[in-house]
C-alpha cells in the first residue's frame, strides 16, 4: 500500500460534518486480495493493535471488524479501522471513518481527526504496518506511538483550552484555532474575540506586565491597604541575608517573573537553607525576591469580569509510604495515575523530580533512594501547583464575602478582568484579615483546569463565564449568508450586500472577482473557496458575511464557517461533470447541499422551486425553509406555503413575499433595473434568490425593494453580468457565463429584448468535457447568426486549439457560420468590426478587463472618426 495524497478538512465536508482527513492510496495489486488471505495477517494485526476488538463496524454488533476481518475484507478498509485502533492507542478516540473505490487499486480512506499533524503521523503508521505485515518484516510499533506521543504533545490543547472551546460552542459561538498554538478566535468579523489561555481581547497588556512582575504586584496592593507577606526584590547574597533576617524565619525565595510556582522555594527556616536555596535559584533567575513564609492553605480565587467564579484549595504532591517502596518508585507509582499527563495535556500534571524537589524532601531528611514507612505521608513538594504534580479540592461554596470582596478589589488594583488570586490563610470561611492570611500573588492567564476538573468536590464553569464575560456588552458573532448553484452565484452575492450596504453595514463579500470589504477589493481573483471566505470571517471591519461558495471550494476544502444563518442554492445543472470525482448531477447535488445543510436551528434554506434537482435535496436543508419561483401556481411552492413557510414569487410582473396567507408586495420587474422590465430571466431569478435571502435575515421588505431597485446592471454594481456597451450603433454584451445553462439564459434574455441577429464570441474553460464543448457548438449554431471561437488564455489542461475545435465539431460538418480566432481580445475586435448597426454581439470572456479595454479604443475610434475628439 501507498500513499499518494491527503486533504484534511478543518470543517464541515462533503464526506462529514465532522474534521476529516481524506488520504488517496495506491493498493499496488492488492485491490482484490482480502486480508484473509494473507498469511498470518489477521492474527498477527488484532495482536499487535487489540483496540480493533472493540471495533463494531458497518454490521453493528460486537466485535464487528474482527468478524469482517476473518470472512475477509480488504485493504483500505483494513487501513480505516488501524487509523481508529491507532488513535485510541495514543488516547484520542475517533469513531467516524470510510473507505470507497476510485478506481481499481486506487481507493480514498477517510477519518475523523482532532488534531492533524498527529492523524497524519498515524495515516503514515498505519500504512506502514499492513506494509510490514504483508512483507513479514517486523515494526517497531512502540517506538513510532511515543514519536507519534510527542506531537501529539505538542498539538494537544489540554483541558483549559478544550473546556473554553466547549463553553463557546455550548453558547453557539464559532472557534477558529489558529495553528498549533492555543490561540483562538471566538466568534466572526467585527464582533469576534481573541483568547490564548484565559487572557482575551479584553485584558489589558499593561495589567498583564504588572501581574508578572511580584514586586510590582505587592506594592501596588499594598496601597489600596490589602494584605500581602512583608518583601522586597535582592541583588546580592548580602541583601537577601540582610532582607531576611528583617523579615524573620521562615521566608520563601522566588522569582520576581516567575509563573507556575516554578523556581520557588517555600518554608526556608534558617541561613543554612536559604543560602542553599538561592545558590540554586540565582543560575535559573535574574531577578529574585524574598517574602515573609506565612503558614497557611494555598487557594486560588478565580475572579472574573468583576465575580468571583471559583475557588479552589490546592494541595501540594506527596506519597504515602508502603514500608516497601522507595520514594522515586512511589512517585512514578503516582505518575501511573491515568488523570496525570506531562503539562497542560491532562487534568493532572505527573510529578517532575528536580532539583526544587530533592531540595523539599532533603529538608525532612530523605532521599529519591529513601524507603518511607507504611503509612507515612510525604511532601514532595512546598508549592502547590498543579502544573508541579499539586491536586485541588473545591471549596466555591466555602469563601466567605469578605474574602470575596478582598480579591475583586485586588483584581481591580491590578486591573485584570480574568485573574486567579492566590491566597495563604488557614481557612478561607474566614477573613484573611482576621486569620494573619495574605494576598501571595495575582495570575494573569490564571489555569483553570483545577475548577473544571478537581481532585475532590465540584466542577465549576469557569470556562462558560469567560466566554459570556467575553461577549457582555455585544453580540456573538455576526451572519453569514453562503451562495452556491450553478449559475447566478455572484449575481445573488452582489445583491444581497448591495442591499445590507444601504442599511449601514460593512459587508464582507467573496465573489468569483474577488474578495471585497465594501466596495474596496482586497484579493483579485477567483474568490470562492476556503481561504477567502476565512479571510472575510477573521476581519475586524466586517458586519455581515455573504460567501460565494463554489463547488471546487466546497470540494477541495470544505466550508470556512461553522454554520450560517442563511444557505442559498440558486441552482443545479450540468456544470464540472467528470471534474473532482463528480460525474453526474446526483453527485453534485451532493456537493452543494452542504451549504444547507449546514444551517443554524433558528436560520433559513433558500430553495429554487422550479430547478429539479433543488427540490430533491430540499429534504435535507436544515433550519426553516425558504422556497422562490418564478410562478405563484408552482406546485412545490404551494406545498410549502400550506405548510406556513416563507414563499417568493412573480405575480402579474411583480415580485411577492408571502407567509400564512399574508402576501407582501417587494417591486415590480419595470422598477427593478437589472431584469429589463422582466426580459433578463435568469436575473429574475436572481432576484428571487437574493429577495428570499434578505427575507431570511428579516430585513426589512422596503429596504429590500430600495436595493433592488437602485442595483444596477452594469459595471459598478454587477460587473461582467450582462453588462451592455453602445459601439458604432452595434450593442455588445459581456458575460461570465461559462457553461450550457448559463448560455441558453442569456441566448433567452437577449431573445426576450427583440433582437433579431447576434452574433458570439464564445468558448468555455478546458476543464469542461468533451461532450459539453460539443454541446455548446450545437447550441451556438442554433442561437447565433456568427460566432467567433475563442478559447481561455488558461488551458486547464489543454493544448492549443482543443477545445476550439471540439466546439466546432458541435456546428457540424457543412456550417461555415463561425471563425476560431483563439485570443478572445482580437476576436471581439474582430466581431466589432465586422459587425453592422443594430446587430448585437454577446462575449463569454474570461478577462472582463481585456474585453473591456478593446469596447473602449473602439468607442474612441468612433469618436476620432466623427471628428468630435478636436
């Protein structure tokens, strides 16, 4: 087995709604051989990977994949379920994956994945192994799950993280992480927020620098008269032996920008040990300050937003003795405790021994090597972090309201929104004022796993607070609109934020021209996939998203966004067959469904009544329906009227919303510029889409007939979609329209304006099939009284003159009434100018620009010949 390529989907695809990775493999003449019968290959795997016991498998019942295995299965499938086994075995549990046929020993495996570069270290594994057991050679299994253990370490986000993304997924808000680091975006365009730990876009810079720096910190509380342990910052041996003796035994030593209780030393008692202490602390620290020991519990109060949201005490490591077992034998014992991982990964952190440790457990008079007596319980440890092995009770229910008040006060002397306060007392049911308890430090980006996950007590929703803390004062994100089908695409896209421009919003819009943040265009181009319509989500500026979402976007890479508030589906045909593993309509509808499938609860599908294939899939739209067709007796938009839905429709020339019998009126087609009074059809429909889509997001219906009314068609507003120019008295029409349907609508419109001879400049991408060129040629002979045949300067794959000449082949043998000049440029100018007053000349360009600029010299030739110019 081979690999020969992946794809991972970070969200919503057209294989799940979960992340996916989908990897191409070569079977390399295995394609009709079945594990069984290669030998020694099922026993041999279910030994190595015992996880695929519990594999049920497409036959839902116990032990499934072993039973496939034994009857005899293949190899890509075999390949799935070792992913699966992998996964578990480096304690990620995925249950989704697939393998499918693309031709002969090419087959695609898809799986579910949470973090990627592990899946992929697997996928390579996974190969490997059926590899090696098909070649009786031996692997070092062991060896590849701690390598795949380490990055899977260094993408793992660890409890915290997780549990803020699930707080903001529970509130219905969008995460996007970015890379391998715990940064995150919540939310969309001008609403979202940035969170890496627990510091958000909210917390100040400046109060985060404060918090770091201890001496900073101390002195600033104690001017607002709150109880911190006596203390200053040292520079030399001298000064720490001087500070300390003022202070009085017992003192810690720490340092000043120290985090996670690394480096501090607590309950030094004597000169001996504190000398001893900072010879160690002095080669790991620069800056180092002395404080006043105070006996005590060590708790953290997580304050957030001004509340207290949770405390808990924090216990420092310690092994009980068993009379046996020496102390380091008992302390990896401890690390054996499935709760414990190596930092952050795990609501426990396993026990590191390090200098700070044998200095602890010297001071009690023991070694690593030491044997404790049974029953005897030792400290490893004077700090308590979890993040050095400590574990945590919570006591939420316990702090009474002085304490309470005393660490929102603190928090706002530091002027941090999202803090844990660390506090020393005896018991913290009562004020530290009156327990000789202090303020020890305050935390930015404080850890929270020790709330959501405590050793004893109750789990506290720190994370959920953070994320309605984030979001008090504005909304969760913001909508987005997503546009798919075959044809009027961008159309749609343009009239939907023309019309939310009017009302004030920035709108962020991804077209097949660009990616444009009102009307400035920050990326040229073809602008309809992934990357683009991220780019729009992540910008700061934007009030709403509308996302022309293609279907090589949505196949290449999925979907940007999560879920939006309106889905629309302009419609389905013959477009890209036998592009992408798509080769019929069925199989594209597929495709295009995601978008409405892909709905909020509370949000919207846009269905085309009249297009066949919409209707089919319109059992899968998610959200409430929304149906639009050109005819108010459409019978599949009765059916949804009955049913109380949103309808749109042309009555009598006009456009009309209804709703539970109550019918709206929008415009008339006369009013509404870009349909010619109703002559342009396929931006009647255009109108519908984009009228239903509005309706969707509950604008209002007399902004909608503004919008409608005041978009024009021409190059500002619609540019490259029937845009019409005046040359010599010869009207030429430039549009994008790139496939059979796209063509017949606009041969229909121009049939509906009254002209009699047109004449084309056609061709189409070199992607398209063989059998759609020739059907183009075809249609072309029927439509057009001449045409000149031009192909894309972007061949896709073709030679010179191919798809030319296949779109000739469509005009037959004996009809001379078309000419092949490859540059579309020189054949519009030719058009132009073989052209007569009154005639019409239709362009389906691939540079708008280009076609553009020639409509332009001939227009200045008309006016030098006519002698206007002087």
């Amino acid at each position: 087995m081979k690999i020969l390529n992946y794809r991972a989907y970070e969200g919503k695809n057209i294989y799940s709604h979960r992340k996916v990775v989908r990897m191409d493999v070569d079977l390399q003449g295995y394609c009709e051989t079945p594990s069984k019968d290669i030998d020694g290959f099922n026993d041999k795997l279910i030994d190595l990977l015992p996880e695929i016991w519990e594999h049920r498998c497409g036959i839902d019942e116990d032990h499934g994949f072993v039973k496939r295995l034994r009857e005899g299965t293949y190899l890509a499938h075999v390949c799935e379920h070792t992913i699966i086994a992998l996964h578990s075995r480096v304690g990620l549990e995925i249950a989704y994956g697939k393998a499918r046929e693309i031709e002969g020993d090419f087959y695609y495996v898809v799986f579910e994945y949470i973090y990627k570069k592990t899946a992929l270290s697997i996928a390579r594994l996974a190969v490997d192994l059926i590899n090696s057991l098909i070649n009786k050679k031996d692997i070092d299994l062991d060896s590849r799950i701690k390598e795949i253990k380490q990055i899977l370490e260094y993408e793992n986000l660890g409890p915290s993280a997780l549990s803020l993304c699930d707080a903001a997924k529970k509130q219905g808000i969008p995460v996007i992480r970015f890379d391998d680091n715990s940064m995150f975006q919540f939310g969309y365009g001008r609403y979202s927020k940035m969170i890496q730990a627990t510091i958000d876009s909210n917390t100040s810079s400046i109060s985060v620098d404060i918090a770091s720096d201890k001496v900073l910190t101390k002195k600033l509380l104690e001017m607002q008269f709150l109880p911190v342990a006596k203390g200053d910052k040292i520079n030399s041996q001298l000064e720490l032996l001087i500070e300390a003796e003022a202070i009085g035994y017992p003192v810690v030593l720490k340092p000043q920008y120290g985090y996670q209780g690394k480096g501090v030393y607590l309950n030094i008692k004597n000169e001996k040990q504190l000398v001893e202490a900072y010879n160690d602390i002095k080669t790991k620290y620069k800056d180092i300050m002395v404080e006043q020991f105070v006996l005590g519990y060590d708790y953290r109060v997580c304050v957030v937003d001004g509340e207290v949201i949770a405390v808990s005490r924090r216990n420092p490591p310690s092994v009980v003795g068993d009379g046996v077992s020496s102390i380091k034998e008992l302390i990896n014992k401890l690390n054996e405790d499935e709760r414990r991982g190596d930092g952050h990964e795990k609501p426990l952190t396993k026990i590191k021994i390090d200098s700070e440790l044998i200095f602890c457990i010297s001071k009690q008079g023991y070694d690593l090597n030491s044997v404790l007596d049974k029953n005897k319980n030792l400290v490893l440890r004077e700090n308590s972090n979890l993040s050095t092995g400590g574990t945590s009770v919570d006591c939420t229910d316990e702090i009474c309201k002085e304490n309470i008040d005393i660490c929102i006060r603190a928090a706002k002397a530091i002027g941090l929104n999202i803090c844990g306060i660390d506090l020393c007392c005896k018991d913290v049911s009562k004020p530290i004022y009156d327990d000789n308890g202090v303020i020890v430090e305050v935390n930015a980006a404080p850890g929270i796993r020790m709330h959501h996950y405590p050793s004893e007590g109750t789990s506290r929703d720190v994370s959920g607070a953070i994320v309605s803390a984030l979001f008090k004062n504005s909304p969760k994100s913001i909508p987005v609109i997503a546009v798919t089908g075959t044809n009027g695409k961008t159309t749609t896209t343009r009239i939907i934020s023309h019309t939310l421009r009017g009302l004030g919003y920035t709108v962020g819009m991804t077209t097949t021209s660009g990616v444009f943040i009102n009307d400035q265009c920050i990326a040229k181009g073809d602008m309809t996939g992934f990357s683009s319509a991220r780019s729009v989500l992540l910008n700061k500026d934007v009030d709403i998203a509308v996302l022309e979402t293609a279907r090589g976007g949505i196949i290449r890479n999925g979907l940007a966004y999560d879920l939006a508030d309106v889905g629309v589906i302009t419609n389905i045909s013959d477009d890209h067959l036998g592009i992408d593993g798509v080769n019929n309509l069925e199989e594209l509808s597929h495709v295009k469904s995601l978008i409405v499938e892909a709905i909020k609860p509370e949000g919207y599908s846009v269905i085309n009544a009249d297009d066949e294939m919409c209707r089919k899939i319109s059992s899968r739209a998610k959200g409430n329906i929304i149906v639009f067709s050109k005819s108010r007796d459409n019978k599949f938009l009765k059916g949804y009227l009955e049913k109380g839905n949103y309808g749109i429709y042309i009555d009598n020339g006009s456009v009309y919303v209804e709703k539970n019998k109550r019918i709206f009126h929008i415009a008339d087609l006369k009013d509404i510029p870009i349909t010619c009074g109703g002559m342009l059809v396929h931006n009647v429909e255009n109108v519908l889409t984009a009228t239903a889509s509005l309706v969707g997001l509950e604008i209002d219906y007399c902004i909608i007939s503004k919008g409608l009314k005041s978009f024009l068609c021409d190059d500002k507003h619609n540019k490259g979609r029937f845009n019409q120019f005046d040359v010599k008295g010869i009207k030429v029409i430039l549009d994008y329209a790139h496939n059979i349907q796209g063509f017949k609508s606009i041969f229909e419109s121009i049939g509906n304006m009254g002209y009699k001879k047109v004449i084309g400049v056609i061709g189409i991408p070199g992607d398209r099939s063989d059998r759609v060129a020739f059907e183009i040629g075809e249609l072309c002979k029927k439509k057009l009284s001449f045409s000149y045949i031009k192909e894309d300067s972007d061949k896709r794959g073709r030679k010179d003159y191919e798809v030319a000449n296949l779109i000739k082949n469509g005009f037959g043998e004996y009809n001379k009434n078309f000419k092949i000049i490859l540059d579309e440029g020189e054949a519009l100018s030719e058009a132009i100018d073989n052209a007569k007053q009154g005639d019409v000349i239709v362009a389906f360009y691939e540079d708008y620009d280009k076609l553009y600029n020639v409509i332009l010299d001939k227009q200045s030739e008309t006016i030098s010949e006519s002698g206007l110019a002087l």
